[in-house]
C-alpha cells in the first residue's frame, strides 16, 4: 500500500472512530443531518453521505472509462460489456444514496425498502456469474469485491433488522456503507489497472478467447478437447480454464450425469463402455476418428491407465496427453519410484519391497511402526476396475493382515515407515524432461492418504523443485505430474512420497492460484508453446466442502487423531492434529469468502449446486463400504 493509501486508510479511520464517538455520547438525532442522510436544498451537507456518494460515483466514473479504454481491444468485449453493466450499478447506487431512491421505491410499492436493495444486489450477482466470473475476480480484484460485498452485507443486515433505536445503529450502518463504498472503489481501480497492464502486454488474462498463432500442429479441430475420466474437481478445473479461452470441452468414460456435466463449460458428453470392456479401446477410436479432437485429455489415473495400455491402437492422428513409458511406470509402479529416487540421491523413508518368497515376520519386526502398506500400483491389469490405495497400519499384527492379503493379491508390496511431518505437492508443466511450470502447494487438512479436503498454495521451495526436476528431467517428462513429499517444519528433514504423471485432485487450486496447468498443457500439446508463464498468487486457499465437514467431525467428534478408524474410507489413517485457532481461522477466512471451493466458480455455480442438492438428499455421506480387507471401494480419487 502507498504512502496516500495509507493516509486516506488512517483518516477515514479516524473519522469513522469520531462518529461512533459523538453518536454514543448523544443521540440518532444529534448526528443525523450532520453525518448521515441529506436533507433540505443544500446538496452537499450530511458528510457521510457526501463521501458514499463520491466513492460510488467515483467507482461508476471508473468502469466507464475502463469499458471505453477497451473498446477497440480484440477478446476484450466480455470484460467491456462487465464494465459498463457495473458503470450502471454503480451510477444508480449513487444517485439511490443522495436522493433515497430506495425509500420512495419501497413506499411506493408498499414494501420494506430494503427489499429494493436486495434486488439491486441479486442483480449484481447475476452480472458477477455470467459477465464477469474467475478471469476478471482474480487476486486483490477479488479480494476488494470479497470486502465489500461483507461490509454491504452487514449495512444491509442493520438497515433490514437492526431495532431502529438500537444504541449506535446510524453510525454503525452509514459506517458500513462507507467502507463498502472505498473497497467497491478500490474494486473498480483494480480493474482499471488490470486494463491497463493488459494494453502494455503484461496481463492477458482479461482477454477471451486464447489467440495461439496461425500454425496448428494437429490435424483435428484446435478449439475441441476431449477429457476422459470421473472426477468431477479435476473434470471441472479443466473445463473452466479451457472453456473460459473459448476452447470446446467435452466429456467421456464418465457417468451423463456426473456433476461435471452440469457445468456451463461442457459442450457435450460422449457415451464409451467401462474401461475394463473389450469393446471400450474400439469405441474410443471411433470417436476419436468421428469428432476430429484438437487434443484428448486423460483426467484421471484410471483413465490415464486404459489409454496407456491402447497406446499403439491411439495412432497419432490426435494428440493424447500421455507420458512416456518410462514415466509412467516410475508414476504407476511406487517400487520404481522409490528405486529412481535412490539412485538420484533423493530422500525416501525406510522402505521394504516383500512378496511372497520373503520373510515377512522379520521384515515387519525391524520396521518402526506406524508405517504404510502400499500396493506397488495403484490400478493394474489384473483388476484394472478396482483402484488400490495406501493403507496406514499401527502395530505389526496389523501390518502382517494387509501386507499377506496384497501379495495374495498382486505378487508384491510395499511397507515403509511413517515420516513425521505434513504433505506438500509440487506441480510440474514439463516438456522433454525441461520444467515450464511448477506450483507447490501444503496439506492443511488431511483426512486420508490419498488426499486433502484443504490446502493453500505457498511459495516453491528450492530443496523440493530441485527433487522434482531431477524426477522430470531423467525420465524426459512431457506433461503434467505431481511430485509428493513430507515435509517436517520442525527438523527442516523432507521425504519424497510418490509421483503421479498425470492431473492431481487440487488442479482447482492450482489454477486458482494463476498456475493454470490445463491452459498451459493446452498450448504445449496443441500448437507446441513452449514459453513459461508468469508467476502465481501464494496463500491461496482451495476446500472440497463436504469432505471437510467430515474432516471436522473427525477431528472434533469421533477424535480420530488419537484413535485410527479401520474401515473403508479411512482406511486406518489419522486426521492431522491441527490446532484449534488455526481451524476457527480457516473457518473464518470461509465466512469472509475469502477462500476457494474445488467444485463452486461464480460464472459456473450450477455444478455445486448439483452435488449440494445430492449431498443433501442424503446420497453424498452414505459411508462407502467393501468386502475386501485391504481395498477401498472403487473410486476415482486423487490428490
């Protein structure tokens, strides 16, 4: 903040303290004409209401010059048709608080004048969703608007059920909207100057859709991508950051009515056999021959898996975004990660690989418990329908049960050693083993091994980016991968855990954070840009809502931290012992809209509207369950 902000910040606060002070030691009355509403003929009298009214006109004044400076930018209409729907908001909001527009409207129609504001409200909403969303509500952009809309939230609140002689109630509400008129102002400003980087070539996130060049280097349609697979968060992050350049996005091996569906971003799903079916690869190569894709995207592992194994059916007509067979098998095969990172010097925990020729006894005897039994791939082709996950095991009688049921099942396992700490990912663009993008982010919640209900972005760490490059570069990588570690903040001592060539369940958090890896992936994969992007916003903060109100109840309730659960969700994983404070802290920063959900976008709310409406009907906490010992029930989920 400059040093004027600062002034201005410190005077209004002043003010604001004078008037709270004066109205509590008189009266509503005593300060009414001289702060608050304006009356009689002098036009500039009540100095409150002089100052809304400037800050509102001022912010008005801005949209109109940012729409006009946009009008002859190519892709900048949708930015310029916001603009000017926010010049009139905010023109009338002006005029409404000089002349009472509300009262008089309110009177006139015999209703409450505060339902008046409401629909103005409801009716900025709309613009919000449908001409603005994510593209333009970036960085301080969002958080000015987050500001705002709370503190008009609150004067509403006081003006619509505040007893109209509760003590403080004028100042209080006049204060409010005051406030919520310099962060609405401090809203317009952001995107005035965003409008201006985007003249100088520094910001081109304002300008729809993407423009590559003249060359595409498929022989399909550019502007279509196909992604394949079932999981509605990575389903959706791709299609809104693909669907908001005006690329077409459509879905398949998915079910019709999958959240993703419902997203405005979809163009159309495509109906394949199950993965595991003979006839699923034929199908796939029909469409793929039919609809003439730019570029097909494999979302999930299990995907991923059933393409892999049809790779030399695929031809090359249509670029499939597959990783290269040495890289995905260091990312399928937890043994053959393990073994690279070894032989790269990177550090792993204590790790045994046992089958059925092993002593197993005395093995799990000099292991330090607790520890993790692993199958060595998560999806393979003996039972390529069912997807095996990571469980965690307390005592040796434990780890015995699971360790024989996994070798009975697939040949080999792996057992390591629990590593004190928290789980931090670094995403990776690569192309040919070269790093083009990379994002790290931390595990705030943990309720299982496979996955977070809450993490934040923060800044790359050199020790960790140089593992992952290592990683990349000697399996000659090209594409996306995560690369998971254990990270203790106590000791500084980091662990590698795994890598996965392939998309992660928090890409929303990662292209909300501005590391928009489906965006970039697009441009490698399609028309062979190389150039790196910019950098990304640190201390972002991405949920998936109902799995954290289960990480909550968990954690408060069933007091899992001190007492692992053994059956199919938890699969005998702890939730992390996260200190209250820190909890009421996150909570807070998600009543002040300050935080990203995986599934909601405000230009594309329809998808949880959708899983909330299934949640809620009952079919979204049903606890899952499998007749297998060591297996959870089949399900795409990904960290």
């Amino acid at each position: 903040m400059t040093g004027p902000a600062r002034w201005g910040f410190f005077v209004l606060a002043l003010y604001s303290a004078v008037l709270l002070t004066i109205e509590l030691v008189t009266s509503q009355d005593y300060v009414h004409h001289f702060f608050t509403d304006i009356e009689g003929p002098v036009p500039f009298y009540a100095i409150n209401t002089t100052l809304s009214v400037a800050l509102l006109w001022g912010t008005a004044l801005l949209f109109v010059v940012t729409a006009h400076t946009l009008r002859d930018v190519s892709g900048g209409e949708g930015v310029r048709r916001f603009a000017l729907s926010q010049a009139a908001i905010f023109g009338f909001l002006g005029f409404d608080d000089r002349f009472k527009f509300h009262e008089e409207v309110g009177e006139w129609f015999g209703i409450g004048d505060h339902f008046v504001l409401a629909t103005v409200a409801l009716l900025e909403v709309a613009f919000l969703i449908w001409l603005a969303g994510p593209r333009v509500l970036q960085g301080r952009t969002s958080d000015f608007l987050r500001a705002a809309v709370a503190l008009f939230a609150l004067m509403f609140v006081i003006d619509a059920l505040g007893p109209h002689d509760m003590r403080l109630r004028l100042s209080l509400e006049d204060l409010f909207k005051t406030w919520s008129g310099v962060c609405f102002f401090l809203f317009g400003w952001s995107i005035y100057t965003r409008c201006l980087d985007t003249l100088r070539g520094r910001d081109t996130l304002l300008l729809t859709p993407f423009s590559p060049g003249e060359h595409s280097l498929t022989d399909g349609e550019p502007g279509r991508v196909l992604v394949l697979g079932h999981d509605p968060r990575i389903q959706l992050a791709i299609a809104r950051s693909l669907g908001r350049r005006g690329v077409s996005v459509e879905l398949a091996a998915c079910p019709r009515d999958a959240v993703a569906c419902y997203s405005r971003y979809v163009e159309r799903h495509h109906e394949l056999p199950a993965g595991d079916s003979g006839d699923y690869g034929e199908a796939l190569l029909r469409l793929l021959a039919r609809e003439r894709f730019g570029l097909v995207l494999p979302a999930t592992e299990r995907a991923m898996f059933d393409c892999v194994r049809r790779r030399d059916l695929l031809g090359s007509e249509t670029p499939v975004h597959l990783p290269g067979p040495q890289a995905f098998e260091a990312g399928l095969d937890k043994a053959k990660t393990w073994q690279l990172a070894e032989r790269l010097g990177i550090p792993v925990p204590t790790t045994h690989l046992l089958d059925a020729e092993d002593r197993i006894d005395e093995t799990l005897r000099a292991l330090d418990f607790p520890a993790f039994v692993k199958p060595v791939a998560s999806v393979s082709s003996l039972d390529a329908s069912e997807k095996h996950y990571v469980r965690y095991v307390a005592d040796i009688e434990s780890a015995r049960r699971h360790v024989v049921h996994l070798i009975e099942r697939h040949g080999r396992v792996l057992v390591q050693s629990a590593v004190p700490g928290r789980g931090v990912g670094v995403n990776v663009l690569a192309h040919e083993g070269k790093l083009l993008l990379a994002f790290q982010h931390e595990r705030l919640h943990e309720a299982t091994g496979h996955g977070s209900t809450y993490r934040e972005s923060v800044r790359l760490d050199p020790a960790l980016l140089d593992a992952a490059s290592k990683l990349v570069a000697e399996l000659r990588h090209t594409g996306v991968a995560m690369v998971e570690f254990r990270v203790d903040p106590d000791s500084g001592r980091w662990f590698l855990i795994e890598l996965n060539a392939r998309f992660w369940g928090s890409l929303p958090l990662a292209v909300a954070a501005g590391a928009d890896f489906p965006f970039y992936l697009y441009r490698l994969l399609v028309y062979g840009d190389t150039s790196g992007p910019g950098d990304y916003r640190v201390g972002v903060r991405s949920r998936v809502v109902h799995s954290d109100a289960r990480w909550l109840w968990r954690r408060f309730v069933r007091r899992t931290p001190a007492d692992p659960v053994e059956d199919a969700d938890s699969l005998g994983w702890r939730v992390n012992d996260v200190p209250l404070r820190k909890v009421l802290g996150g909570l807070l920063r998600a009543l002040t809209l300050r935080d990203h959900s995986d599934t909601f976008a405000l230009d594309d709310p329809v998808p949880a509207l959708v899983e909330l409406w299934r949640l809620a009907s009952g079919g979204g906490f049903r606890r899952r369950r499998s007749n297998l010992p060591a297996t959870a029930e089949a399900r795409d989920t990904a960290e």
